[in-house]
C-alpha cells in the first residue's frame, strides 16, 4: 500500500540490476522504509516493507555502480542529475552571512523579476525537504505589477466581506464559545489588519503584498503537510535572497484566497488544495544598514 499522495497511488518501484551490483550494501543501510535490505550478503528488494517504496531516491543516490533504479511516484533515473562539488557549496559562514543579512523587504524598485529567475528560484525551492517524498505542493507564479494588485485586490475585497460580518458587539456575543485566544486573535488582530489593508487600497496603495513584482503562492494537497508548503516558501525565500531579490512571506492571502473558490480557479489550484502561504519578491528599493540579533522563547537543554 502506498503513503497517500493526490496524484500517485502507486509505490516507487526498484529495480537491481544484478550484473553490476556488488553487494556492498549501501544501498540497504540507507532506505527508510527497508524495502532494499541485505540478507546472508545479497541485495534483496522486499514487497513486505509498511510503507513500501516511496521514491525517495536515496538507494539510487548512493549506489556506487549506478545499479539500483527507481521509478513511479513521478521519479525516474533520468532525474538523477550529478551532485554539486564540495567547493561550489555555500559555508556555514557564507549561509549565516545571507540569514543574517536577510531581511523582509516591504519596498520595492519598480524592476521586473526576470522569468529565468522566477524559475530558478522554483527550481532552488524544490530541493527542499517534504514530509513524504514526493512533493504534494503546488505553486501558483503571480507575475507582474499589474498581475500581482489585481490579486491583492481581490484579496482585500476578501477581507472586506469579512468585516462585514465581523462586527465587535457579534465577537462579544461569541466570546464564550470561540474562547479568549480566539477573540483576542480576530478583535486585535484579523480586524485592524482587513481595515488597514481597505484603507490603503482606498489610498491607491497595496499594503497585502506591497505593489511587489511576483508573487509566489505555495498550496499543498489535502494529504500533505501544512508544513511542506511553508518550508518550500522558506527555500524559495532564501533562494531569492541569495540571488539578490527582496522578499517577504505573507500569511494574510492564503485564509482569503482558500474561502473563495472563483479565486482558487482562477488562480489554477487544484479543488481540495489549501493555500498555505506567500511569498512576494521585488528588487528592493529599502538598505538595511545593520543586522539584528534575534533570539528564540526558550531554548531548552534536557
Ligand atoms: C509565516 C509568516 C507569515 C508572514 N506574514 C506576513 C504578512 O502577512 N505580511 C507581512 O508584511 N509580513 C509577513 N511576514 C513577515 C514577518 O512579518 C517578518 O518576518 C517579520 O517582520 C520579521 O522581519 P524579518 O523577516 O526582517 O526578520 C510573515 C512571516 C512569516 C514567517
């Protein structure tokens, strides 16, 4: 049986091929799912594994003679594609000198995002890690000025209706069966928020997604983790700072977006798939001249 996934039904497939496997293992030590285990010295492939073959490609990746494949669960050999040298991988000096430089860019040049760009960064994103491989998310690419404030306009058209019927005396009225966290949430939070963003879209300004150049929406399949989505964003954002373009997630688009099913056609999601979140990316117009030292609650040694 296979880990549900929207798409694939099936389990990941491996073959051996027995003529130039040696044996030596590696194969087997580093499956998760133990379908490919040693026994009495020989490579076997097992059909009795919990989960099966999830096409994480691990075997493939690490067999020295190139003889163990994978296919199904949308994997191939032919997407096997060589690894990157020691000396063209970033350093823990470099990577924390891009985190720290990094930083959330509400103010934009007027620039295009290049479309190669776009696709770079998409590319960068899909190197991240996923609950279960493979990936159950999806990304719509808003492109464009103009493209992307008609998007945060039917957004704050969202919060809008919302507001409408989220009146203080009606949260008071439902405060005992919504809870304290949940009224303090919508009456200091969701409420000023949808009325900052009318206001500004009253003043000609975009203040969802910043008049930004492109528009990253990451959504995820019923059966896949919230979190997939998130940490793709979080790849797609480091991936675009590395390549000098301004960025900010955005949380506030996705819950409007996920309500409103012509937008989420629009926007070519597939029925069932929930938006997740945002990101926006811009050639910045702001410097930041400093970094900032953040730290986390609690950092617990047990
Ligand atoms: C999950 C998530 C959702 C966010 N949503 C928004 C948003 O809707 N609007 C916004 O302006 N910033 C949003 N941000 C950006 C944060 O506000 C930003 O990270 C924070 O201001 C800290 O600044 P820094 O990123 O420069 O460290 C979000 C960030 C995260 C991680």
């Amino acid at each position: 049986m296979a880990v549900p996934h929207s798409i694939y039904r099936e389990t990941g497939t491996v073959a051996i091929n027995t003529v130039t496997c040696k044996n030596c293992g590696q194969c087997a030590r580093i499956c998760p799912t133990e379908v490919l285990r040693m026994e009495e010295g020989r490579l076997k492939v097992c059909a009795d594994s919990s989960f099966g073959c999830i096409a994480c490609g691990h075997c493939m990746m690490v067999c020295p003679e190139g003889s163990v494949s994978v296919t199904g669960r949308g994997l191939a050999p032919g997407d096997l594609i060589p690894l990157p040298g020691k000396e063209q991988c970033a350093k823990a000096e470099e990577l924390e000198a891009l985190m720290l430089s990094r930083r959330s860019v509400r103010r934009f040049s007027g620039r295009d995002i290049e479309p190669e760009a776009l696709e770079r960064i998409l590319r960068m994103a899909a190197s991240a890690p996923m609950g279960i491989p493979p990936w159950d998310v999806g990304c719509v690419v808003v492109s464009g000025r103009t493209e992307v404030r008609q998007l945060a306009d039917a957004v704050v058209e969202g919060y809008g209706s919302l507001l409408k019927y989220m009146k203080p005396w009606l949260l008071a009225l439902l405060r005992p069966f919504i809870g304290r966290k949940n009224y303090e949430f919508f009456g200091q939070f969701v409420i000023p928020l949808a009325k900052g963003y009318l206001q500004a879209q009253g003043e000609g300004k975009d203040a969802l997604f910043y008049d930004a150049a492109a528009v990253l929406l990451f959504h995820h399949s019923p059966v896949a983790e919230a979190a997939d989505a998130m940490i793709a964003c979080t790849y797609a954002m480091l991936a675009a700072e590395a390549m000098g373009i301004g960025n900010t997630m955005i949380g506030a688009a996705a819950p409007i977006i996920q309500r409103n099913q012509g937008l989420c056609r629009r926007l070519k999601i597939p029925p069932g798939n929930k938006p997740a979140i945002a990101l926006v990316l811009g050639y910045p117009a702001a410097v930041f001249r400093k970094a900032i030292r953040r730290r986390f609650t609690a950092v617990t040694k047990v």
